[in-house]
C-alpha cells in the first residue's frame, strides 16, 4: 500500500509538483513515526528530486544529506548508494567536477563491496556506470562518457532493465553526434522520442535541446529553434528541469546571432542572465548558502563517529578488564585443579602402594605358610619315615633272631614270618612314597622335566635328600650300606651335572 501511495505522489509531481511536495513531506514523517526508515530515505531522496527540478537546491541537498544520515545510521550500503548518486549529479550541475566524481565513484565502490558480500548482483553497478555517462557528458567529457555508457551494456543482462535502454540510446546519440554523425545522432534522437513522451515527459527538456543541437551541427537552423522552444515549453509545463532552461537560452542566443538577429540573441542572453544568477550565482538569495554547503552529515557522522570511538575505547578497556579477570579465574581455576590432580593422583599412588605391600606381604605369608606347612608335613614325614625306619629295624633283628633260632619252629612258620617282614618292608616304601607325594606336589614332575633319564632309585634318593636324612638313614630305608648311599649320591650328582661348588642338598630342595 505505501508504494502505491509513492508512486501516486511521483506521478503527480510532473503537472502539481507544489502538491507532490506536501504529499512526500507527510509520507515522510509517516514512515519514520512507523519505524520504516527505509520508506522515509526513499521519500527523502524523491524530495531532492522534486525540489531539484525546480531548481531549490538547498533544500534538496539538505534532504540528501539527512537520507544519507539515516542511511548510516542503520548501516545500509544500498541507500547509501543511492545517495552517493544523486549528490554528485548535483554537485555536477555546478560544474564541481571533483566533488561530483568523488560522491559518484564512492557509490561504484560501495556496489562493488556489496557485490564482493554477495547483498547485491553485478547488474547493480549499472546504476553507478550510468550516472557516471551522464556527468561526463555534462562536463564535457564524452570519452570518459562513452567509456561507462560501454560498461552499462556489458554489466546488464537480457531480459533486465536496470536502466532503461532509451535513456542509454539518449546517451549513445549525444556521443555519435559529438563524433560529428549529426544524422545518425537524429535518428537516434527521433526514434527514442515517442517512448519519452508516453514515460518521461519531463525529459524532454533534455531530449529536444540535444536535438536542437544536431540541427544547429546540420545547419538546420529554424528546426534547431523549434527543438529549443519546445524544451522551454516543456519546461514550464511540467515544472521540470528549470536548472537547465539557462542553457537553452544560451544555445538560442548562439543561435540567433548565427541568424544575425542580434535583437532575439540579446534577449534570450539577457534571459539566460537572469536565470543563471537566479539559480547559480552565489550572490543569489537561493543559493548563497549552496556553494558554501556546510555538510551537516559530515560533521554528524564525524561526532557520532568520535562517540563511537569513545564507546569502543571503553568497552574495549572493559573488556580488558573482563579478559584479565577471566585470565586469572581460569588460571586460578587451572592451578586449583592442578594441585588436586597431584593430591588425588599421590593418594591414589600412595593407595596403589599400600595395596601392593599389603598383597605381596599377604603373598609373603601365604608363601611362609605354605613352606612352614610344607616344611612341618615333611618334618612329620621324616618322623614318620625314621618311625618305619625303626620298625623295619625291628623286624630285621626279630627276622635274624628267628633264623638263628629254629629250635621249636617249624620251617613253614619261619619261612612265612620272614615273608611278611619283606612285604611289610615294601609297603612301607609305598606309603612313604603316596605320603611325600601328597605332600610335595609336582616335585617328581618338575625333577622329570628337567632331568627324564633319572631312575626310579634316584628319584627316591632326591625324594630322602629333600627331607635332609642323613646317609644312615637312608642306607636302612633303602637297604643298602651307607657306602652306597655315598655311591649312589656321587652317580646322581653326575646326572644331574652340577658342578663341585653346588651343594647337592641345596640344589634339591629348591625343586
């Protein structure tokens, strides 16, 4: 609904621009009390316009600077772009070429950048491209002209009008006609007229005067004053263009004093004058303040900036201060949990040691146990042995006994008591060997896998020598002489190849 209602206000500004004025005035306080500041800069810059072609240059430069400060203030590049045009085409009516190509080349720069940031697409830089053809042809430079009108139509795309194409052909036939094709120039002129006068009527004051300037380039002088005249009327009749009225009394004084009718040239110089000082001379009313425009934006934008600098300088000191505090807390932090890392990681150690003593001294004592369980069942194995010992001893001296004394025994009864004595003897051996098994396991595995030619013989014999029996004993419990216990001890040495310095009993026992 806005944009219609803009729209409406810009189609009425050509026949009642007083009244398109006022309406553009009211939108624009309307949008900024409804926060469109968009909208509002829109109006701003179709005020400049409207007030522009009437030639009230203050008021439309003040209305660009202040769209240039809302602009900035909410940070959009593309109105700013827009700004940055239509000031320097004004600034380029006055023929103040640098400050006209400064604002205009600000603008190209600006597209450029928001191309580079992806907000925009490349066509936008035919607006810049565009601006900058008109300037230059204005300032009399059609090279530097003919050079962005080129860049217009190599940045638009078919299909798409960023600016239409008859104000670019308006631009091409000014540059053909400079090169002196005054003809092609007029075909150029004519063929585009149809299209401004159903669209953009007011541009005709434009149109008709380069037109008359062909005619003049063709000689043809009386269709060159009609062209002129016809601008003056459309000027008037649409409040439009009045700046430039100047300079078409200018080209008709020329052209009069061509016709040597110096009566008509001093009056349209005398017009000319008139209107020039009206709006360009710095001792009019009007513009007095103009040419010594005092750039409120700037000097806004330069306060606002030094603001903002302040801002950022104390919230950067704020946020060294902030940096440091959190620097220390971390550190702090970092040195806390660094001191209970090490205090929970010595404890932890600490604890692992503990454990460790207390599961090798509870190995220990199990160890201990086992060997002084071990030592006491051979102990009672040894004791148990020298008790058979005994026993058989015993019996030996009963068996002798019995053999020398026959008298009153029969030779059977004999015979069988000596039998009983020899098995009991074996038996014995038997018992003692089940019993030591039991008691020492794995050692007959252990003594057979690393010694497997061992006998049976000696592996008793190792058996009697892990008890520590004495040779005696052994003699009688194997039952043989202790000559051969030394014999038979001297052979499993050699079978078991320890040298001289390995005590055999040592040895054994560690089995």
């Amino acid at each position: 609904m806005n944009d219609i209602l803009i729209q409406e206000t810009i189609d009425l500004r050509e026949a009642y621009p007083d009244s398109a004025i006022y309406l553009f005035e009211l939108y624009h306080e309307r949008f900024l009390a409804e926060g469109d500041t968009l909208r509002a800069i829109e109006v701003l810059i179709r005020l400049a316009g409207a007030n522009g072609h009437r030639a009230n240059y203050k008021t439309s430069y003040d209305k660009l600077w202040k769209a240039l400060f809302l602009a900035d203030q909410i940070g959009d590049d593309e109105a700013k772009v827009r700004v940055y045009i239509n000031l320097g085409r004004y600034y380029s009516f006055y023929k103040r070429r640098e400050e006209a190509l400064r604002y205009l080349y600000l603008s190209l720069d600006v597209n450029k950048e928001l191309i580079q940031r992806g907000t925009v697409s490349r066509e936008n830089l035919i607006k810049s491209y565009y601006a900058l053809c008109a300037t230059y042809r204005e300032l009399s430079e059609p090279e530097l002209g003919k050079l962005y009108l080129d860049s217009c139509l190599t940045v638009m795309p078919a299909g798409k009008r960023y600016i239409n194409e008859h104000f670019l052909e308006f631009e091409r036939a000014f540059l053909v006609k400079g090169e002196g094709d005054y003809r092609r120039a007029l075909q150029i002129y004519q063929s585009i007229q149809p299209w401004f006068a159903a669209h953009s009527p007011a541009y005709q004051v434009l149109l008709f005067t380069y037109t008359g300037d062909t005619y003049v380039g063709l000689n043809n002088y009386p269709e060159a004053e009609k062209y002129y005249q016809r601008a003056l009327e459309i000027s008037e009749e649409y409040h439009s263009h009045i700046d430039f009225t100047p300079l078409i009394y200018e080209r008709l004084s020329n052209l009069y004093v061509n016709r040597n009718d110096f009566r008509q040239a001093y009056e349209s110089l005398r017009q000319m004058k008139d209107l020039d000082e009206r709006f360009f001379d710095s001792r009019s009313e009007n513009n007095r303040p103009l040419l010594e425009i005092q750039d409120a934006f700037r000097e806004q934008q330069e306060q606002t900036q030094q603001l903002l600098r302040e801002q950022r300088l104390t919230e950067l000191e704020h946020r060294n201060r902030v940096w440091f505090l959190q620097r220390a807390i971390l550190l702090v932090c970092l040195l806390f949990l660094l001191i209970i890392g090490f205090l929970y990681f010595n404890y932890v150690r600490s604890k692992h040691r503990a454990e460790k003593r207390l599961i090798r001294k509870e190995r220990e004592m199990e160890v201990q146990k086992a060997n002084e369980l071990l030592e006491l069942k051979n102990k009672e194995l040894a004791a148990s042995t020298l008790k058979l010992i005994e026993k058989d001893e015993f019996l030996a001296s009963i068996k002798d006994k019995l053999a020398e004394k026959k008298e009153g025994l029969s030779a059977d009864d004999v015979r069988r008591t000596v039998r009983s004595i020899k098995l009991s003897s074996t038996k014995n051996w038997e018992e003692f060997e089940a019993r030591f098994v039991a008691v020492n396991q794995g050692f007959y595995e252990c003594l057979n896998e690393r010694f497997p030619k061992l006998t049976q013989g000696d592996q008793r014999l190792c058996a009697l020598i892990k008890l520590n029996f004495s040779s005696k004993d052994m003699a009688k419990l194997m039952g043989i002489s202790v000559e051969s216990v030394h014999t038979t001890r001297y052979r499993l040495r050699k079978k078991l190849k320890l040298a001289r310095a390995v005590n055999l009993e040592e040895f054994i026992a560690g089995l």
